[in-house]
C-alpha cells in the first residue's frame, strides 16, 4: 500500500493520469477486432439496477495500447483471454485464497526484520496452504494465510483455519494486547511459469498477476509484477516512438520477457 501510495506520487510528478475509484468494467474493440481500451463503470445505479437521476454512462479510456495489470483473475484479462484463445498453449491456472490482517504489537514482542514461513498446520495433510508472519516498523505485524483453492472438503473455511492459526501458543503470545488495525483478502495465482498465457494480442498485452507471474515456491511476485510492468511500457515506448507505424500486436514484449 504504501509502495503505491508512493509510485502514483512519482508517476503524477511526470504528469500521468491517475483515476482512483473508477473500476474499468468492460472492453473496447476496433473495427478490426484489436483492443482499443476500455470502458469505465455507470455510475448512478440503484440498487435494484434502474438507473437514478444522477446516471452517468462510463466513460471510454482509449490509447493504442492497453496494459492489463489486474492482478490475479481480472475480469477484463480472463474476458480477453478468452476473447483472443490466449490460453491454447499453456496448463490450466489453478488458484489460492490469501487473508491477511496488520496488528499493533506491544515493542517487547515486536523484532523489526523478522520473518516466519509455515506450511501445514492447521490444515490438514490433503490441503495445500500455508502462513507468513513479518515484522515490520515501527512495531506493526503483518499475519496471513494462504489456502489452495482446490481443497477437497466441503466444510473447510479458509477464515475458520486463519482463526485457528492465531490460536498457535506462539502467536497469541504475539498478538496478545496487540489491535488489528487492518485487513483484507485476496486470490493468488498458483500455476506457475507453466500457466502464463500468451501476453500480447491485437491492441493490448498483459502484465503481473493478470498473466500470473506469482513465483510460488518462492513466496514472491511483486518484483516479477513490476519488471514485467516496466517491460511492456518499454515496448509500447519503442514501437510507439519509432519512425515506422506500429503493429496493432506487440510480440516483442513476449520476447523481452
């Protein structure tokens, strides 16, 4: 959070637009078929889905090119992969479900720097998860858990199993007298190298969790997330900037990644 807070500062200092609150809801075709950009939510819809005084249609973000950076399942990235059969050649996305919550800590129990990995308990042997635990300044501690969406037992609760985790000796002595001040949860890509889908396509390509570059053995994905980022803006900088016209799809990006 505070990495974003932090780079939307940079990106508006070099005079990039920035739309905080408004959710892309659908794409926007060409007469030639290639993505052109997308369409923005309505805006002034009751609750029942009649449209109120106040209603305004989405507006429509236009470029050449469009770089989806969703993160894990985005509803235009899955509608695009399937729109453009990126998938053909690659394994099947399987996923996983993260919670996480930030804790104020007592400073005698917090040690800045420190980090914990488990895996395991409290799920049991045919589920596949696990939790992480990280120490952060000035005396704050990041607690989650990440549970295999293809977990076999109906009755299984990903939030029940993260309240059973807290329960851990050693972790309540942690969070005793502590307060959560935050919290959230979200989906993981979990297949691997083997499931990134073809990147580019006609009008647009993917980057970070949209094409799943979560490396999971490792724990990490906001480095893959950022470079695969930069990667597509060089693309879109060279094929936009050169003397001949650029092609509708960028393949290079593919290559430079």
């Amino acid at each position: 959070g505070m990495l974003c807070r932090w780079l939307a500062e940079q990106a508006e200092a070099l005079e990039v637009e920035i739309y905080p609150g408004f959710a892309a809801d659908q794409p926007v075709f060409g007469e030639g078929g290639q993505l052109i950009g997308v369409q923005l939510s309505d805006v002034g819809i009751a609750k029942d889905g009649t449209k109120k005084d106040v209603f305004e249609p989405g507006m429509q973000l236009l470029g050449k090119q469009t770089i989806l950076a969703e993160g894990c399942r985005g509803s235009l990235s899955e509608a695009l992969m399937e729109h453009f059969n990126l998938r053909e050649n690659c394994a099947p996305q399987h996923y996983g479900l993260g919670i996480k919550e930030v804790w104020e800590v007592p400073e005698d129990v917090h040690v800045p720097g420190t980090v914990v990995h488990s895996v395991g308990w409290p799920l049991d042997q045919m589920t596949y998860g696990g939790s992480f635990i990280y120490h952060m300044k000035p005396n704050l501690v990041h607690i989650g858990m990440v549970v295999g969406l293809d977990y076999s037992n109906p009755y299984l609760s990903p939030y029940q199993e993260f309240q059973k985790l807290k329960k851990h000796p050693r972790i309540q002595s942690l969070l005793e007298g502590g307060k959560c001040i935050s919290y959230g949860a979200r989906c993981l890509n979990e297949g691997g190298i083997q499931a990134v889908p073809k990147l580019t396509f006609p009008g647009g390509m993917m980057a970070g969790c949209s094409a799943g570059f979560l490396n999971v053995p490792k724990i990490k994905g906001s480095h893959t997330a950022m470079k695969t980022g930069m990667l597509a803006g060089e693309a879109c900088a060279e094929a936009l900037l050169g003397e001949e016209a650029a092609p509708a799809e960028l393949t290079k990006y593919q290559d430079m990644v």
